[in-house]
C-alpha cells in the first residue's frame, strides 16, 4: 500500500544530474506539478548524482560513497521525487544493496527508498492527481523508458495525464517498452549496438506519424533526440513533464535550437 | 569450442554488419516474442506459476546434494547407471569410454546444450566415433561446421537459402539440380538422410531438460521427435545432464514443463515430452540395453551459497535472448562461446572465466526485459553487475574508465564541485551548441556523435538558475 500523503507533504525534488546539466527547464516543470498537486517543494542544496555511472560499472564502493553523502541531504522529507524513472529506481531500489555489511545505513536507505519515487508516478499514485491544466497542440508517441517501466511500474500514470492535456492526440508505437539504447555508459562502450537499438526506435516512432516523442528520463531522451536529429527527421523530443506543465513553449525541443 | 568472447565487440560489430543474419535475426525477433505474449496471455496463473517454478527450484538447490543421491538411487534401481563427473574432461572421457565399450563407431544425438559446453562433438571425432546431430538446426551447423547461435533454436541465424546450400554441399549423393521450394522439401531431405543414420547409430546421446528425483527419470522436449529416436534404437543411451536439472517429483517436473514450452516456444507444451527410465525391461517393445547418465558438475557446485546461485535456477528455455534486445541486434555468435544472451552474460563468465568473458555482462543496457520473461525470475540484471563488480575489484576494467570514474566520484561526493563541473560542462556544450541547439562532434564522446548528435544544454543549470531566482523571490 502506498503512504497516504499528508494535507501538504513537504517533498524533495531530486533534479538528477543530466536535468541539471542539460534540461533545467524539467526541473521547473516538476516544481509546477508538484506544487499544483498541493506539495510544499525544496530543492535541497546538497544533492549530485545518483551514483548510477558508478554502481553500473560496478564501482560499489564509490557509489556506496555517494549514497553516503546524499541521503542525509534527501531523509529530513516527507518524500523525494525524481523526474527520472531511472534515478528514482536507484535510490528506490537499489541504494540498500549498497548496505549489506552495514545495517544502519541500510536501514537509513531503504527508509529514504520507501519514500522515493518518480514524478510523474508520484502526481498518480500518491497525490492522486487525475488531470493537469495544461495545453499542448500536437500527436504525441510515449516512449517507455526501462528502469521506470519494469522497476518502478510506470506505464499507465503518463499516459493518464497526457489523456488530460488539452489538444493532445496520443499515438502508440509499436514496441514502445523496447529499450532505446541508451543505457548509461553503455552508449559509448557499445557505441555500434546502441546505435542500432536507437535506430529500430526511431524507426518506430516515425511509423507512428506523431510529431513529438515524449518520455521520462532524459538519458533516453538525449539519445533518440540525438539519434532523430542526426537522421534531420522532424519529430521534436521533449520530457512529458515539460508538456504536462505546460512549459513547452518554455523551451525549445530537446537538441533544437530557439526558433530553429 | 573456440572461445571468441574476448573479441566480442568485433564479432558484434562484423554482426551488424552482415545482412543475411540482420534479416535472420529481424524474424526470430518478432516471432518468439509474439509467441511467448500469446502463449502467458492464454494462461491467466502464469505469474503465480513463476513464482512456483522459482520457489521448487530454490528448494532443489537448497538441498541439491539430497535430491542427487536419491535421483542417482533411483536411476540404479532402474537398471541404469550414473556417472559422476565433476569437470568437462571427466565427461567426455566417460562419454568415450562408454562408446568404446560398446563398440560405437558412430554415435546419433539429440539436442544438448552440454554436449556443447564440453566440446563433445570435437573429442568424439578425436577418437574415431562419429558424431551425428539428429537435431534438424543442429544437423544444418554441423554440416556448416559452426557452433549454434541460440540454445534452443541453434540454427537461427540461418536463412533458407543458408539451408539449401548447406544440404546441396552435404548430400552430393542427390540430385544437384533437386528443387527446395517449399520448407518441406527440406525437412524430407534431412528425414531421409537421418533416418538410416538413426538405424546405424551404436549409441544415442541426448541432453536432459529435466531429471526426476522420484522415479530415476530424465526428460527431454522436443518438437521433432528426433530425440525419441536418438534414445530408443541404439542399443546405448547416454544422458548429458548437468547437476542443477533434478527435481524432486513427476509432479515437480510437470510445473517446469508448464512453464518451459510457453517461456520458450509460446506453445503449451512440446510436440514431444520424452521421459527415460533405465534401459528396456523384459517385455518392452524397444529401448537400449544400457542407460547411462553424465551427471555433469563443471563448476556450478562453487555457485552454490554465492551471489550466482539464482543462475542455477535456469530451465534453458531462452526467453532472455529472445527478449533481449542486444542479442537481437548483433546474434549469438558474437558472444563468443556456447551460452549467448542474457544468461550466457552471467553463465558464460562463471565457466570460461570473467577475464575472457568480460565483455557480455558490460554488453547489456540493464533494461531488465529478460528478467521481466525469465519462467524463474532470475536476477539477471543483478548477476550481471556482479560480475562488473567483480571485474572491477580485479582490476579488469579499462584503466581509463577507472580513471574517469574515480574522479566524477570525487565531485559526486562534493556538492560545491559538483555545481562547478555542472556549471563548467553546462556552459561549454551549450555555447558549442548555441546556434543548432545540438553539436556534430565531440572529440571525448566519438562513441555518441558518430552516429547520433549531441544536443545542447540550456547553458545555465537547474542549481544555478534555481538559485538566482530563489534569491529575487521567484523559484
């Protein structure tokens, strides 16, 4: 069962380090929805990284390091949020394997995990938001991002949301849980394999016709972004929370530049 | 088999960029998958089945030395006899030296996944007994002289024009000018040959999918009954079957079997579910006169109690690969050694070693498809970073990347440093990308931008907008 929240939960917004980086204008989205959906959000000044790029490349030790450093930032919350499926899933399911010699971190960890969660499938499940204020005009696809998908249970929450936006037209693509290739720092180890799963993926979303692929980790993103722009298709790549914000017009699409 | 794990990345590449297997792998993609849905949408207990088949098997290996010993016991009781065999060595000497006992000259076989993990067919030759894979994708590699490239469909990165060759070279007693037009004609062409290669055999070696603890039985699944003939006419029958098969009852096996044919075929059950007990008694119609199992261990004892263990649940159905989506872009061979996929990126390190088979755990985007299909909810995913663990307390990851990582986590650790290199990188790539919104090529990131491009940063970070407008009042 999940917590019920409280009349004003004070909520962490976990920006993650490639929203950082890249795409700050998610993280305002998040900021947006959750204040809309009644949270009294901070931005704890403490945070980094997940310590994914670590854990995945079996560096234990060094993302045990960074989990140290980042939950006494995040546990003072009532929650954390993450507009990442990935990011959430790491500290959600994965920072109190980090502790298995070490019971009180562990315990530490999976408190802050039980109480993680990602955006979008926070909005749903724990604020119980059914629609969002927002317009955007065009046909949208979703692509499913994996972490989120298969560890987290983020399938019908976006789309739910998306229902609701004003002018939107949701059309699937064929395979749409199927991984883009991206994979952290697969991508560059493997360059020639990712290449082709984020080709099969954008040949799918081009089979589709919409005219904007939308989805919930920018690591994805990033990638079919990349991948679309390269190939010059006319598909504009954004973060769903941007749309379901309504931000869009904030910003221009992922990898396009203002006006362009 | 020759290993070529090591050079995994190559095979992949040389993988990709081969078009006949690109249009073989296109089809296997869509049709097991599609299969698979059907086959789990059909059955509405399935999950529930999941966790049944992962809990016996648990249990199994929880208690393995116990329902070995009874097995053994029973397969004695039956007339049979079990051969212990602790190393790969120790099984293809047993394997011969039944064979020479018997007087074999050739030897007929059913599929077997262990056959190939001890290099069989190679030392069978060596010692002048021929080897004849009954098998019809086995029978198409062997006349190819390559290994298989997918556990339960060996020949799947073949397409028919690959078969017709293959059979017009091999069959030169035919016809050259004979037409294949239809599948079938294929499929009679092998019939014909195998049949009188079947009534020849002095000894039948099959794989087990299953042993049963109970009742002294092996089992195997096949779809085109070569097995049954592999195992019924010559008058010895090897079973090759590695320790982890056992199960404790008939009805223990019946849960596998539920399981095993919808994972990996979509279908409900087999064409044909074949189960062995002892050499023929007085009164049977047909059956060998002598039953030997290989019980075979080559390292899956020294899984036990280890972070591995949960491997040790695989049924061999091969739902992982048929799921998994670096396996359906680069094919089996790639990875270089007998188990491909998902489980051969934990299996494989565990039996040739992770300094030769470091690549295939690393070869995987952890998207967690293949643990989301697998009938016995292994932790794929999860064995794979253990061996990136591994290889990364023992040094064997490049020492660039080691480099790299230690210093990005020196300023994950530090959050004023952090802002800094955000600020810094945020600031660079941005201005590089300013006027397209994107860049074409980055010197340190070649592996992205030949093939995708770069978009840009906003320019300004989150923290540092987020901060500048906090202070006026407006975050």
């Amino acid at each position: 069962m999940l917590p019920t929240p409280k009349t004003a939960p004070r909520v962490a917004l976990f920006v993650t380090c490639l929203v950082d980086l890249y795409r700050p204008t998610v993280g305002f989205a998040a900021l947006r929805l959750l204040r809309a959906a009644g949270c009294t959000v901070e931005v704890p000044p403490a945070q980094t990284c997940c310590g994914q790029p670590a854990y995945n490349s079996g560096d234990r030790a060094d993302a045990a390091a960074i989990a140290r450093a980042l939950i006494p930032a995040l546990e003072p919350y009532d929650y954390v949020v993450a507009p990442s499926g990935s990011c959430a899933g790491m500290i959600r399911e994965h920072f109190a394997a980090l502790f298995d010699d070490d019971p009180e971190w562990k315990q530490r960890a999976e408190r802050l995990g039980a109480r993680t969660f990602e955006l979008v499938s926070f909005l749903v499940d724990v604020m119980g938001v059914e629609r969002v204020a927002a317009a955007y005009d065009g046909t949208v696809t979703y692509h499913d991002s994996c972490s989120g998908l298969r560890e987290l249970g983020i399938k019908a929450q976006p789309r739910a949301l998306l229902a609701t936006v004003a002018g939107l037209r949701l059309a699937e693509m064929e395979d749409a849980e199927l991984c883009c290739g991206f994979g952290g720092t697969f991508c560059v180890k493997y360059p020639e394999i990712s290449l082709r799963m984020v080709s099969d993926k954008v040949e799918r979303i081009a089979a589709t016709g919409a005219d904007t692929l939308l989805a919930g980790d920018l690591g994805c993103l990033l990638n079919i972004a990349g991948r679309l722009t390269r190939l010059g298709r006319e598909v504009k790549v954004r973060h769903v929370a941007e749309v379901l914000a309504g931000m869009a017009g904030e910003v221009p699409p992922i990898g396009q530049a203002k006006g362009g | 088999m020759h290993i070529t794990s090591p050079a995994f990345k190559d095979n992949a590449r040389a993988a990709l960029a081969d078009p006949g297997l690109q249009r073989a792998l296109a089809n296997a993609r869509t049709g097991f998958v599609a299969k698979r849905a059907r086959a789990v949408a059909a059955l509405p207990e399935f999950e529930a089945l999941r966790e049944e088949g992962r809990d016996l098997k648990n249990h199994v290996l929880a208690h393995l030395d116990f329902y070995l010993e009874a097995y053994a016991r029973a397969v004695e009781a039956a007339g049979g006899r079990v051969h212990w065999c602790e190393t790969a060595e120790d099984a293809r000497r047993t394997v011969v030296e039944i064979c020479r006992a018997a007087g074999a000259r050739t030897a007929t076989k059913g599929k077997s996944m262990i056959a190939e993990e001890i290099g069989l067919n190679d030392h069978l030759s060596a010692s002048g007994i021929e080897p004849i894979e009954t098998d019809l994708g086995e029978y198409i590699i062997q006349l190819r002289k390559e290994p298989p490239s997918h556990i339960i469909a060996p020949a799947i990165h073949l397409n028919r024009e690959d078969w017709i060759e293959a059979f017009r070279t091999a069959h030169a007693h035919l016809p050259p000018d004979r037409p294949f037009a239809e599948r079938k004609a294929l499929i009679d062409e092998a019939r014909s040959v195998l049949r009188a290669r079947f009534l020849a055999a002095d000894v039948g070696i099959t794989g087990a999918n299953l042993l049963i603890a109970e009742t002294g039985s092996s089992v195997i699944v096949t779809n085109e009954g070569n097995g049954d003939l592999t195992q019924t006419l010559p008058k010895v029958h090897i079973v090759l079957a590695s320790i982890e098969k056992v199960v404790p009852t008939l009805e223990d096996a019946c849960t596998i079997l539920r399981l095993l044919a919808r994972s990996a075929t979509g279908q409900e059950v087999s064409t044909y579910t074949t189960f062995s007990t002892g050499p023929r008694r007085e009164g049977d119609l047909d059956g060998p006169a002598e039953y030997h199992v290989i019980l075979l261990d080559n390292g899956r004892s020294a899984m036990l109690g280890t972070g591995f263990q949960d491997m040790l649940r695989c049924i061999r159905c091969a739902a992982c690969m048929n799921h998994c989506p670096v396996y359906g872009a680069v094919g089996g061979h790639a990875y270089g050694w007998v188990y491909p996929g998902p489980m051969g990126a934990v299996l494989t390190p565990t039996l040739i070693g992770v300094d030769k088979a470091g690549h295939l755990p690393n070869a995987s985007t952890f998207c967690g498809r293949c643990e989301s299909v697998c009938p016995m909810k292994i932790p794929l995913p999860k064995m794979m970073r253990h061996w990136r663990e591994r290889e990364f307390e023992r040094h064997l990851s490049p020492a660039a990347t080691r480099w790299g990582l230690g210093l990005w986590a020196w300023v994950a650790q530090r959050p004023w440093a952090y802002r800094l290199a955000a600020r810094a990188g945020a600031l660079t790539l941005g201005w590089l990308g300013r006027k397209r919104g994107r860049v074409s090529s980055l010197p340190l990131a070649r592996g992205w931008t030949e093939g995708r491009e770069m978009p840009a940063p906003e320019g300004e970070t989150f923290h540092a907008r987020y901060r500048r407008l906090a202070k006026r009042g407006l975050a």
